[in-house]
C-alpha cells in the first residue's frame, strides 16, 4: 500500500490576519493577567511577614517555658527590627532586658513595605499609619518600641498585632493571653 499526500503550497503558512488575531490576544490576556500578578506578590509579601512573625512570638513563648524566665518580643517602629529578649537578674534598679542573642531568628529586620500597629485588648480598630514601619508623621508615636510579653508559666500578654500593606490587605496576629497562641486572622480591607 502506498500513501501518497498531497501538499498544497497555499496551505502552509499563517496569513498576517491570523498572526495579528494572536498577538492581540496574547495583549488582552497580559494586561488582565499583569495588575492580578501585583497583588499576588504584596499578599505574598504581608504572608510572609506574619509567618516571620508568628514563628517570632512562639520563640519567644518557647524560650521562656524552657528556662523559665520572662521573655519578650519588641518591635522597633524606627529602625524596622524585631528582637526577643529576656528578663536578667543583673542590676538592683528595675526591670532590664537583654537580647537572645544565642538563638537563631532571635532578632531580624522588617519588611519597610509592611506597616505594623500592635493593639492591646479593647482598642478600637485604629487604623492610623503613624505606628508603623513606614514613615509617617508623628514621630513620637513611630519611635515607641511596642512589647510584647511571655511568662514563665506559659501565658503571655493578649493584643493584636496588625499588619498592613500599600494595598490595604490586613492581618491580625492574635496573641491568646491563655495559651500564648498566635492565630492569624485576615482583617477586611481598608
């Protein structure tokens, strides 16, 4: 048996309409696909910064259920850093703190394009910039550390712990004062 094929020279090829017809697709679906792709990456971005965070606390709640000593997680507002840091003995006057330093993820930095507002229990759902990483207006209020404690026996101060985006993308960080669990919320969008 013999297959024979014929080939026909004007069949060959696209013609310029059909080339065109493409391209303007492949146009409509980049610039429906490019604004989506954007706030892929800022929630990918606040993600990621309250996963930071909440491995953070639970450090700082681990640390001071296993050596039994008073821990905390302040966030620097004007430097854009985090520390935890334990209560010391040392020094008759007052409360002193040092940092963890011995630990990895004990302290780090901040993504700038995140605002952080801590919120302790019972405040209204301020919604301010000025207690964020990113510069704002009220310098006083951007320089206060925000602290957040963990005892010995397991429990820690309650709050809130906002995260914001340039998007307006929300997340709360709630720290049960009970447990020292941290649970993510998702906040609705300013």
């Amino acid at each position: 048996m013999e297959l024979r094929v014929c080939r026909n020279s004007k069949g060959l090829g696209f013609t310029l309409i059909e080339l065109m017809v493409v391209f303007v697709l492949i146009g409509i679906m980049t610039a429906m696909i490019i604004p989506a792709m954007r706030g892929t990456y800022e929630d990918a971005l606040l993600r990621s910064t309250s996963r930071k965070l909440v491995n953070v606390l639970n450090l700082a709640s681990s640390r001071a259920i296993a050596i039994n000593q008073l821990h905390r997680v302040r966030l620097d507002h004007k430097n854009g850093r985090y520390f935890v840091e334990r209560r010391t003995e040392e020094g008759g006057e007052g409360l002193e703190y040092i940092p963890v330093r011995d630990v990895p993820g004990g302290e780090g930095e901040m993504d700038t394009r995140i605002s952080i507002e801590f919120r302790a229990p019972g405040e209204g759902d301020r919604s301010a910039p000025e207690a964020s990483f990113v510069s704002g207006d009220d310098s006083r209020k951007q320089n206060r550390d925000e602290v957040i404690a963990f005892y010995p026996d397991g429990t820690a101060e309650a709050g809130d712990i906002v995260l914001r985006d340039r998007d307006g993308f929300r997340l709360a960080l709630r720290i049960n004062p009970t447990t020292a669990r941290v649970h993510v919320v998702e906040l609705a969008r300013e």
